[in-house]
C-alpha cells in the first residue's frame, strides 16, 4: 500500500480523534489507530470500545488498499514537529513494515494486522434518527456538559439526557446539587424517546462541533448512539436506565426574585468568597428593599467580607445559603447579561435563569442551598 497525504491535515484528524484513547487500554491494540485505505480516501478510527471515533481524509497518488493499525502516541509526537508538507506513506504488505518519507528524512515503524481491531456495535434496523443544526446540538450540550455527575452508584446521572418531543428538544443533566434544563425549540424530530449521552464522548462533540457548519445526523437505539458531522463519525454505547422525572423537582412557585447583572453577581461572589472556609464554600445572601448583602466567615482563621449591592428584588426580607463555586459555575453558564435568581425558602432550590432568553430557547438551572448555621 502507498499513499500522499497533507501533514498538517492528517495531524489536525490524528489529534482529534486521539482523545478516544484510554491512557490505559484492556486491550494493547487500543493504543493504536485503525488506517483503512479505500480508493482515495483514508479512513482512520480511535476506540475505547464504549466509545469509537473515525474520520476520512483525502489522499493522493494511491497504490492498493486494506488496513494496519498504528501506534498512536509513536505516530502523534514526530508529527506535531513537522511543518506543513506532503507525507509519503510506503507500507509493506508482507509485514506492515511503514516507511514515512518527508522532506528531510523519513520515519520508519512497524504496523500491526487492522483485523484484529475491534469494530464497534452496530446499530439497530430500527434505529431512530433525526438530524439538528450543529450549533443547536453545541449548546445543548455546552450548558448542560458541566452538570453531570461523577456517581459510581447512579451512573444515569452521569450523562447528558435527550429527551425528545416532535416539536422540541430537552437537553438536561444533575448531579442532585445542581440541574440544567435547556429546551431547544426549533428542533424538529417528530419522534417521542430519549437517552442518556455519557460524559466523554459529549465532551468530544463539545470539542469538534465549534468547527462545524452543517447539520448533524443523530442516530440511536436502545444500547448506542451514532453522530455524523462533515468530517468525524462518533458512535458510542448509551448510559442504560431510567432518567429521574427532572420536571417534579423544578420548583413551580418562587415568589422571591433577584434580577441583577450577571458579571456584577459573579465579580461580588468571587470577592467574598475568598473569605469563607474553603472545604464548605458558604456564603450567605440576604435581600431586602432591592439590596443584596453577600457575605461569608471563616472562623478558624478569623476572617469575614461582607458587601452589599442594589439589585432589583421582590419579595419578602430573606436569607440564603450557596456553595460559592456551585453558583459561580451556575451564572457563568448563562450568556446574557443580566440573570434572576427565583427562592421560595431557604431550604429549597434556587432557579436560576436568563432574563431574556435567546430566540427559540429555553434555559433553566437549579441549585441547592446550603443550610446557615444561625
């Protein structure tokens, strides 16, 4: 087998599909990516076996076809030296033996039989599928990624859920301290399902989709899911479960709302809470006649802050608790410049949300209080 392609393009593939790797592997063959040449087209695959990432890249000056894998790190690193050139690649059928001439030089490594790589499930027959714009899919998982959880014993909040009406899509995800709801509501699916997106291979389609331009076809079943973009094809196994009924904790009636600019809220926040205990986060919010009193202690070390900002606020005089980084985290997920903060009491989750919502969207977010020791 023998053929040209872009160095700087085959990087650019390479380092993409490379966050699929494990840093440790049950299986050797892991560690390397699958090239399978197929006419003028170069198609390469990364795998952790839940989770598989493959990309085309065009190739010239073709000679034969078939597959070898590829040891990713020993491929990775010489190449993220080389300036942009065309790479020759010269593979010995007999024995894999590659040959990778370059301008200067040439690097010499030795493959292993393609067949022997695991290939990914298939899906269903029956899959469903429906196709959305990349930006829509980015945001939907941009708001909802940093929610997730890390819970050995409920892996089902350890993902991203899509849940799916014929008029809109739900993006949601919790970690029970914190949830986000995003409704996206110029998706238009016509189906009625949902599942639950694990937290890696989300986090691989937040790093490719700023990229994209066209639609992305979403394909599932009951056991995995398939994503096409224009360049990258990711097919990952689902998070198996029943999804808690995230709408019976939303809070219907919150008659205390804070409405403040959101920079304003986060700069306070980040200033006073450099003065709580650390290991807690604490700081207390106390409103009364459009005045919001943020303040904090740390009493083994002595230290306090307090600072009172105006705000627009409407409800009765009121005190609160938050974990400090939670909120902080909450508020700079949202984009718009101003937020409300909606309490009932101060034993119950805040909801927190954009002033004005961009256009066909629907964004709400959840956080838990913390009790104040009084």
């Amino acid at each position: 087998m023998k053929f040209i392609v872009s160095s700087t393009a085959l990087l650019s593939h390479l380092q993409i599909i490379s966050r699929v790797i494990n840093s440790k592997n049950s299986m050797a063959i892991l560690d390397n990516f699958l090239f399978e040449l197929k006419g003028d087209e170069l198609v390469v695959t990364a795998s952790d076996q839940e989770t598989v990432m493959t990309t085309s890249i065009e190739v010239m000056d073709v000679t034969g076809e078939g597959c070898f894998a590829v040891s990713a790190k020993i491929l990775l690193d010489p190449l993220k030296e080389l300036p942009e050139q065309p790479l020759t690649f010269d593979i010995n059928d007999d024995n894999l033996e590659i040959f990778i001439n370059y301008q200067n030089g040439r690097f010499n490594l030795m493959g292993i039989n393609g067949t022997e790589y695991p290939q990914g499930r298939p899906l269903s027959d029956d899959a469903a599928s429906f196709s959305m714009t990349s930006e829509n899919l980015l945001k939907g998982i941009s708001y909802t990624l940093f929610a997730t959880a890390d819970d050995v014993y409920r892996p089902i909040m350890n993902g991203i859920f899509f849940d799916i009406y014929p008029g809109y899509m739900a993006f949601v995800a919790s970690d029970i301290h914190k949830l986000v709801r995003f409704h996206e509501l110029s998706v238009q699916t016509g189906l009625r399902s949902s599942f639950i997106l694990p937290k890696k291979p989300a986090t691989l389609l937040k790093t490719i989709l700023p990229k994209e331009t066209g639609d992305v076809r979403v394909e599932f079943d009951e056991k995995s899911a398939r994503f096409t973009l224009s360049d990258f094809v990711l097919t990952c196994r689902l998070i198996e479960g029943n999804y808690p009924n995230y709408n019976s904790v939303i809070p219907q009636n919150s008659p205390n709302v804070l409405t403040i600019d959101r920079a304003l809220f986060v700069n306070v926040l980040r200033r006073v809470s450099v003065f709580s205990d650390q290991a807690l986060g604490l700081v207390e919010l106390a409103f009364e006649d459009n005045r919001m009193v943020v303040s904090t202690q740390n009493i083994d070390y002595s230290i306090s802050a307090t600072e009172s900002v105006s705000c627009n606020y409407s409800g009765q005089k009121f005190t609160i608790g938050f974990n400090a980084p939670k909120l902080i985290e909450v508020i700079n997920t949202i984009q718009s410049s101003e937020v409300t903060l909606a309490m009932s009491d101060a034993s119950r989750a805040g909801v927190i949300c954009p002033v004005t919502d961009e256009d066909n969207e629907e964004l709400l977010m959840l956080l838990m209080p913390m009790l104040l020791n009084k």
